[in-house]
C-alpha cells in the first residue's frame, strides 16, 4: 500500500534532482568551471536528500524534528528557487523552464503526503476489523429496514381488513334497518287499511262490553332499564325486623363486624333493603 506514495515521492525527487543539477551546470557552467558547478548543483541535491533520508529515519521511529523539516524545506526552496532565476534569465525557452521550477517543492510535497500516509496507515487485520463492523452495520441496516417494510405492509393489510369489515357490517345493518322500515311500513298499511282493520278488530278480545278494541302496533324502539329505587318501592321488611336482622349479624363474631361485612352478609343473606335504610337500621343498632 506505500507504493501509491512512495513511488510517485521518489520519482519526483529524482527528477528534480537532475533537473536542479542540470540548470546549476548550465547556469553557473558559463562563469565558472563545470566542475564548480557540478559540485555546487550535488551540494544543493546532497543537502536536500540528506535531510530527507534523516527526516525518512525519524519518521520510522515515530518521531520528528521541526529543525530538520526546516532545513528540508530550505534546500527545496533553494532548489526551487534557481530553477526560477535561470528560468527569468534564460533568452530561450523562459516560459518552459519556468513551468518546471516547481519540482523540488512538488517532490517535497508528496513525501510530505507519503508520511501523513504512514501516520495514519493501518495494519490488514485492523482494516478487515473495520470492513466486518462496516458490513455488519449495512446488514443490521437492512435487515431495520427489511422488518420496518414488513410491519408497514401487515399494518397495511389489517387496516384494510378492519375497513372492509367494518363496510361489510354497515352494509349489513343498513339493510337490515331497510327491511324492518319495509315490515313496519306494511303493518301500520294494514292497521290503517279498512278491511285489515276490521279483520284484525275481530279477532281482538274486548276488555270492556260493548267497547271494541284498537289493534295497536308493538313498540320499536329503546327499552329504559329499571332503577334500584322502582325495585324497593315497597319495602319488604319493616325498620324493627330490618334492625333485628342487622343485630344478629353484626354480632354473630366477636368482635362485632363492621358495616361493610355485615352488608355484605345481609345481601349474601338474601336480604334486600336500600343503602340508606340499612345505614339508618346500622346507626340505630350501634346507638
């Protein structure tokens, strides 16, 4: 995996290189002795890659030295910055040249991406670690999904369910209540009718001589329950049975029972009375 980086970082370091050494031949070979400025151009090359294979040895180590990526940075920029004045002071081929003199800074770049590279590389095995919990994360996803479509779907199916029985059954009660309007409707015909009248008439007892009944139609319609007050209307005990009663129970057990227990036995019992008349019967007692 350091191939993507390191390749491109050395093939441009050698390239500036030659470059820088070339230029400074070129340059300085006209004012002085060539090999002056061969010295010079593998002086200004030398510096550069030594800093470079020491900042290379730190960076194995895990360590790092601003000084030494200065003084990197400072051979690069000297490297950068003659390839520029021999680019200005060239009569031809200026713009060419100058297109170039951005090497050294440009191989100084990537080792720079290639040691971000290093810091933050990661091991085979820490990398299939972080594709597993990756690929179990989208399959957790899937399957949340899967089951959320599902649910939608059954919520879907049951709510049509439920509508279309619920039409079914207001289809239902609707002619149900059609054909009881049509019955009644044919009754209150024939009790209204003439003929059905009179026939229905005979048939009917009378009540009272000489009088003859009205066939009446049966009542449709809600029925009222009967209240407890209609039930006790007529009281079958008096107050001195009912307090006799209330006596025996409340002193069948010793202690005597409290009023809940002993209503609770009076009506267990079979006896009926309402709450205030067996409260009043109770307080009489117990005075």
């Amino acid at each position: 995996m350091n191939a993507k980086t390191v390749l491109p970082a050395v093939a441009m370091t050698a390239v500036s290189m030659v470059l820088t050494l070339a230029v400074v031949v070129m340059w300085l070979g006209t004012a002085v002795p060539w090999p002056v400025a061969v010295v010079v151009g593998l002086g200004i090359d030398g510096g550069w890659l030594a800093t470079l294979a020491y900042e290379r040895r730190l960076a194995a180590q895990g360590d790092h030295n601003r000084a030494v990526t200065a003084v990197g940075w400072s051979f690069g920029t000297l490297a950068t910055g003659v390839l520029v004045a021999h680019a200005l002071t060239a009569e031809e081929s200026a713009g060419a040249w100058l297109a170039v003199a951005w090497l050294p800074i440009a191989a100084k770049a990537l080792w720079l991406v290639h040691g971000l590279w290093e810091r933050t590389a990661l091991t085979p095995v820490a990398l299939d670690a972080i594709r597993g919990i990756q690929q179990e994360a989208r399959d957790e996803a899937a399957v949340a999904r899967a089951r959320l479509r599902a649910e939608a779907a059954t919520e879907e199916t049951r709510l049509t369910a439920v509508t279309e029985a619920g039409a079914r059954v207001a289809r239902v009660q609707a002619r149900t209540a059609q054909t009881l309007s049509s019955a009644w409707s044919t009754l209150e015909t024939a009790r209204q009718g003439e003929d059905t009248g009179r026939a229905l008439t005979s048939v009917t007892t009378r009540v009272t001589p000489g009088v003859t009944p009205r066939w009446e139609l049966p009542v449709w319609g809600p029925s009222e329950p009967l209240t407890a007050r209609s039930l006790e209307a007529a009281p079958a005990l008096t107050n001195d049975a009912l307090d006799v009663i209330v006596d025996e129970i409340r002193t069948s057990e010793t202690p005597a029972l409290s009023y809940r227990e002993m209503a609770a036995r009076f009506r267990a019992a079979g006896h009926s009375a309402s709450e205030v008349r067996l409260r009043a019967a109770w307080k009489r007692v117990v005075a």
